[in-house]
C-alpha cells in the first residue's frame, strides 16, 4: 500500500489551518480545493477571491500564509514546514464575479474550476 504522505498532509493542513482560519473571521466564506491548489471566497462586497497553493515540507518559500496576509503581513523566505500560502488575492464587483459564476454553469466546468476562475479575473 503506498501512501501520499503530502496528499495527506496538504488536506489536513487545509482542514485544520485554512479553514479554521477562515472560520473565526466570521464572514461567510466558500471554497474550492484541486490537489495542492485552492481558492477561498470571502463573500462579501467587494469580494475577494484568494488563492492558495499548498508548499510540500522541506521546499522553500516566501510567501506568506493566511494567517500572516490578513494580517498584511509579508511571506518571507523560510523552508516550508508543510503549509498552505497565498499566492494571489483578487477584488472583484458582485456583477464581475456573477458572470464568471454563470460561466461556469454553462460551459458545465466540472474540473481545473479554480484555473478557471483565476484566468477570467484576469479579464477583468
């Protein structure tokens, strides 16, 4: 039996670190979460769309965590103890992030939804 020991930790981390976090902020929140990659929804106006991707342990980094970004706290440059980082925070309109909602229902996206979410805030 082999086990993807990071796979394991990454979705552990993600449970008791992001969405802890999240949850004492006491603002509705939803999210998405592909692999080593996730994105928090803080629904609110405006809304934010941040993005987080999940360092494995032992590889190096600068970005900051959660925990540290909304505290407006810089990353700085560290080995990863195995960790979930921002990598980039949009703000968007209600009206921009409804239009990339109903793209989303019709082109039917089932997979690669944060990709696809990321490169249309691009557009805007």
């Amino acid at each position: 039996m082999i086990i993807d020991f990071e796979g394991y930790m990454s979705s552990d981390k993600f449970e008791n670190g992001v969405i802890t976090t999240m949850r004492t902020t006491n603002t509705p929140f939803s999210y998405y979460r592909e692999g080593f990659e996730s994105l928090v929804i803080l629904e609110r106006q405006p809304l934010f769309f941040v993005f987080l991707t999940y360092i494995p342990t032992g590889h190096h980094t600068h970005l900051p965590t959660l925990e540290q970004s909304m505290k407006n706290e810089n990353g700085h440059p560290r080995q990863s103890t195995g960790e979930w980082v921002v990598d980039t925070i949009f703000q968007t309109r209600e009206a921009d992030a409804k239009s990339i909602f109903t793209k989303l229902e019709n082109l039917s996206i089932k997979d690669n939804i944060i990709t696809f979410i990321r490169e249309e805030l691009y557009r805007f």
